[in-house]
C-alpha cells in the first residue's frame, strides 16, 4: 500500500501523537469551550505549515482582525513577517459575507453555494495547503437546517481535498461537557476530531488534549495534558493521574 502523504503540523507533541501528521486532505474539527485553545492551536498550524513554505488562510468569524492579531502578537511562534509575505492570510469572513450581499442571520441555499465558491475560489487562487475557519460554529448558525449544514461542510472538505488542502474547523462547545458540536452534524463529517478539554485539580484547571479520530490512520487517544505558553505555544505533557 503507498505511504500516506502527511500534513506536519509542525507542533511536535501532536504530531507524535499522530505518528508523524495528519492525512493530507483532511477536514479536523477542533472542538473546545471558550478560552480552550482553539484559536491559538489554529494559528499555530497555519504559521508552521507557512515556515515549512506551505502557504495558509485563516478565515476569523468570532474575532475582529485587529484583536486576533493583537492576541497572537503575544506569541513567540507568531511571525508578522509571514502575515506581510501572504504566507498566512488572515481574512474576516464577515467582510466577504457583507461584500457578497449576504444576509447576515440566515443563508439562503444559493446564499451558502455563493459563499462555499467564494471560499474555495480564495483556496485556489492563493494555492494554500492550510485553511482554518475559527469557527465553524458561527457560520452553521447561519446556515437553516441539518441538511444545510452537513452539505455545506462536505462541500468544502472535498473540494479542499481535491487541493490537497488540511482544513481546520473550530468546534464551540459548553465546558466540561462530551460534546463535539453545537448541531450534532459537524464531528460525523469531519475526518478528525482534536477535543480540548480541561479538569478541575485543586481548584486550579489544567487543559487537556484528546485525538478522538484521524479517520486513515491509527493514532493515540490518551489524554494528555495541554499547555499554552507565550515561548511554545501549544504544548502537551503526560496528564498524571494521580
Ligand atoms: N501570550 C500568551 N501566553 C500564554 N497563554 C496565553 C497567551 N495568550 C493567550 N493565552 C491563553 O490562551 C487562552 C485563549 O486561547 P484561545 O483564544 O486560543 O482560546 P479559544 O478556544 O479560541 O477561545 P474562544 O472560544 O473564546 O475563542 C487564554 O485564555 C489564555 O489562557
Ligand atoms: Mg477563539
């Protein structure tokens, strides 16, 4: 069987974790409550994959630009010259949908083709192999049923596939709950789920990262510990159980 081709995030404890990526292609849903990383992990991958020479977009619904970047500047991994390069592209999805004539609560069908070919016509012409939609939660609120909704992810992962892009797509969930989704729709279409957690220890909560599924490949499903430095960005550790 030929070896698959593998994405490297880039961020080593993860991709141990993984057995050295994620398949090429893949739609992973990043699924965390507010304040969890999904953000920052997002961000991390696409800078990564930006060093390695593979061009990312990270298309943003729940921040405005100016504070994600704010936010990110805290980093040591964020590199500003690779945002000025056009190596990682950073747009407002809420721009597009008000430059598109969209409704700003509801989409229509034709509304959510509309934007699906906005985003793929964006992917191809920059020619980028890393996407991230932070979040994915947002826009499916827009869209009106199940059906829409799963439509509109697949839509997007094939076609992103077909460019041998790696999607990211953030997941909203309330905290301390096992729950991917806020619809119940989007982990069944998604290739991979990463699920960032946190448990309460002392009244102090230590994040957690958890590999759900990475469909293709056998992975580790061990929860680890997560830490979110200013130096490193996003590291794991073994969660000690005691
Ligand atoms: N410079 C920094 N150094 C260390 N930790 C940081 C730094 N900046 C942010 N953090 C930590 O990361 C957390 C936010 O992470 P992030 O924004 O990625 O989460 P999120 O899951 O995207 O949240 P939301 O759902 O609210 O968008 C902060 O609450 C803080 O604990
Ligand atoms: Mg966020």
């Amino acid at each position: 069987m030929p070896e698959e081709e593998l994405c490297v995030t880039g961020m080593a404890d993860l991709d141990n974790l993984l057995g050295g990526g994620i398949p090429v292609g893949s739609t992973v849903l990043v699924v965390g409550s507010s304040g969890s990383g999904k953000t920052t992990l997002c961000m991390q991958y696409l800078v990564n994959g930006a060093q390695q020479g593979e061009r990312g977009v990270f298309f943003t619904i729940t921040e405005p630009l100016f504070k994600l970047t704010k936010n990110m500047e805290g980093f040591s991994f964020y590199d500003k010259k690779l945002i000025e390069s056009g190596m990682v592209n950073l747009i407002d999805l809420r721009i597009i949908s008000e430059r598109l004539g969209l409704d700003t609560e509801k989409y229509s069908v034709e509304d959510a083709a509309a934007l699906l070919d906005v985003l793929k016509d964006i992917a191809d012409e920059l020619n980028v192999k890393r996407l991230a939609i932070d979040s994915i939660t947002a826009l499916c609120y827009r869209l009106q049923s199940k059906e829409m909704i799963r439509d509109f992810i697949f839509k997007l992962g094939s076609s992103l596939a077909a460019m041998n892009c790696t999607t990211f797509l953030t997941s909203e969930v309330p905290p301390r709950k096992f729950q991917y989704s806020q619809h119940g729709i989007e982990e069944f279409i998604s290739d991979g789920i990463i699920f960032l957690g946190d448990i309460e220890r002392k009244g102090d909560l230590i994040r957690t990262f958890q590999l759900i599924k990475m469909r293709g490949m056998a992975h580790s499903r061990t929860k680890s510990a997560m830490i979110i430095s200013s130096n490193n960005g996003i590291e794991l550790a073994p969660l000690l159980k005691s």
